[in-house]
C-alpha cells in the first residue's frame, strides 16, 4: 500500500468520526479531533473483494514535560499537567505528605517546609515542600517540591533543585 | 554528558513508568515532541526539556478500500456498536447522519430500505436516485442511540 494510500485511508477515519460529532450535535469537538484522537495504521489485510485498512486507534491520556541537567543527565521536574484539573481540598494533609514522599524520595537533609493546599489556577492543589539544610545550615536556593492532586490523590509533578553541599574552602 | 538520544529515552522510559503506575488499565503510547535545550538563569544550569504526550489505546477503525484502484469504498468502526439500542430512525434521518461522510451523496442517493438490523442498529440500503450512474447501493448501520454511524460497505459484488 502506497504512502497516498494510506493517507487517502487515514481521511475515512477522520471523516468519518467527525461526521459523527456532527450527527450528535458535537460539532464544536470537530476542531480538537485530532488533537485529543489519533490513528496509526496497524495491519493491512486482504479479505474478500476488499483490502481491510486497519488503524489503531488513541485517545490522548495526558501531556507530559520534564527537565533533566543536559551536562548530567539529573532529573529537575517533571509534570503530569492536565492530571491537575478537578483538584480538590479532600484528602487529608497526612495523605498528602506521603503520597508526595513516595514520589519525591527526599534525601535526609530534606527538612519539611510546607504541606498545604494552594490555589493553583482556581483550584486548590496539595503542595509538599521541602528546604535543604546541611548541618543546620539552610542551602540557599536548594529544594524539593511536589504537587498532589487532592481529588485523584495523584502526585502530578515532583520539582527538584538540589545539590550536595562541598564544605571544603574553595580556592576563591 | 548524555546525547539528545539518551535523553529523550530516559524521558520516555520515567514518563512510561509513572504513567502506567497511575494508569495500570490502560496500554500507553508516548510521543515525544522536538526537544528544547537552554541555559535556565535561576537554575544555572544547561536545562534539557522535553515535552510528551501520552496516548491510551482505544480500539480500531477499519477502512474497506479497493485493491483495483487503492481508493476507499466503505468502513466499519467497531466502537460504534458500544451501547448499541433500537430507537427507530427517520429516512432523512438516516440519510443526512450517512451524507456527512464522503461515500455519501444526499442529493443523488435514496434511501431504499431501512429495518431494524443486527444488535439493534439501524440498517439502511442505500441507491443511486438515478439508474445509470455508476454509483453502487451502499449498506449503512448506525447505532440509533449514540447515533454514530458503525458502517458504510458498498453492496454487490467487489470493487
């Protein structure tokens, strides 16, 4: 099957889940079709007088970003963004702390600086905080923190700047 | 220092992995856009940034096409039998929900028959208005209650 094929193959597919949303008086969803779908051919198979076009379909789960250091490879952030919609205030602050635990894996010096609901684009999301404190000390600037879902008791992102303190004099 | 390579991999491979820890049902796919690669002034560091979206398997969508030509001549969509339930449907009904995709002409078709067919869908035949004009009766079912067309084959012998 040739390349046009497939594409001349492909235009069923979305013709004919639009024309659906048409006939169920969806037709505003018409423009993020393919945006929220998507289809892949899977197979092609010869079947009767026909040539059986097979596409797999999909539906978009979530969106995804992350930031790694590019000199070591060390993971910043990541983020489950739209699993932040519908938060809410339920769970409890205990929960809360050790779904974020789980997720954000704080190293011993990690000192717990906030756990509390804030208001994140008109809805309350869970937020988890920790400083880092070396001997004591505070390390400016270092931190831990993560964003629980208090609806889905969902961690949806873990943000981290860290480093390990050297307190051997530098030559400066 | 890890190339773009391994690093848009360990993306996927974290991003899987805690995907389907929060979605064990579902079969993801990740696709990855076009990395971006930049000095973060606060981080002060060289920030690699890689954005994903995560796709859930939903079932499949079949297209008839003609091995002759290599042209499309129907589909069956196998989701449009969910929920599928008899609600009798009108003929202009039909005939528009049917005109809404490109093997359909609402002008030069007619609706011939349309029953109750198999799992309740509605089943219609549909003919050329006109003889002699080289359009083929077509075979439309559509589920009468989420009223999604679940398919159009031509009818008679192949392409």
């Amino acid at each position: 099957m040739s390349d046009a094929q497939a594409a001349a193959a492909e235009a069923v597919v979305w013709d004919a889940l639009k024309a659906d949303l048409w006939n169920r008086g969806q037709a505003d969803r018409v423009l993020t079709l393919q945006h929220e779908r998507r289809a892949e051919l899977d197979s092609v198979a010869d079947e009767g007088p026909y040539r059986r076009v097979r596409f797999a379909l999909f539906r978009r789960r979530c969106d995804y970003a992350a930031q790694c250091n590019a000199t070591t490879g060390e993971e910043l952030s990541w983020l489950f963004g739209s699993l932040l919609r519908g938060s809410s205030d339920e769970m409890d602050k205990e929960q809360g702390v050790a779904l974020a635990q789980e997720a954000a894996q704080p190293p011993p010096e990690a000192v717990l600086e906030q756990a509390d609901y804030q208001v994140q684009g008109g809805q309350p999301v869970f937020v988890v905080r920790w400083a880092h404190h070396h001997d004591g000390i505070p390390v400016e600037r270092d931190y831990i923190q993560a964003l629980v879902n208090g609806a889905t008791r969902r961690v949806v992102a873990v943000h981290r700047k860290w480093h390990d303190v050297d307190p051997a004099p530098s030559a400066r | 220092m890890p190339d773009t390579q391994a690093l848009r991999q360990k993306v996927k491979d974290d991003c899987l992995r805690r995907a389907q820890a929060l979605f064990p049902d579902d079969k993801l796919v990740a696709e990855l856009a076009e990395p971006q690669s930049r000095w973060h002034p606060f981080l002060l560091r060289h920030v690699f940034a890689q954005s994903v979206v995560l796709w859930r398997r939903a079932g499949h969508f079949d297209v008839l096409v003609d091995p002759a030509t290599g042209e499309p001549v129907g589909f069956e969509n196998p989701d449009g039998w969910r929920e599928c339930r008899w609600i009798p449907l009108a003929e202009t009904d039909v005939l528009a929900m049917a005109a809404r995709t490109a093997f359909v002409d609402g002008q030069a078709m007619a609706v011939a028959s349309l029953e109750q067919g198999p799992r309740g869908c509605a089943e219609a035949v549909l003919q050329p208005r006109r003889d002699g004009q080289g359009v083929r009766p077509l075979r439309v079912r559509i589920n009468p209650a989420r009223r999604v067309l679940i398919s159009i084959e031509p009818i008679g012998q192949g392409a």
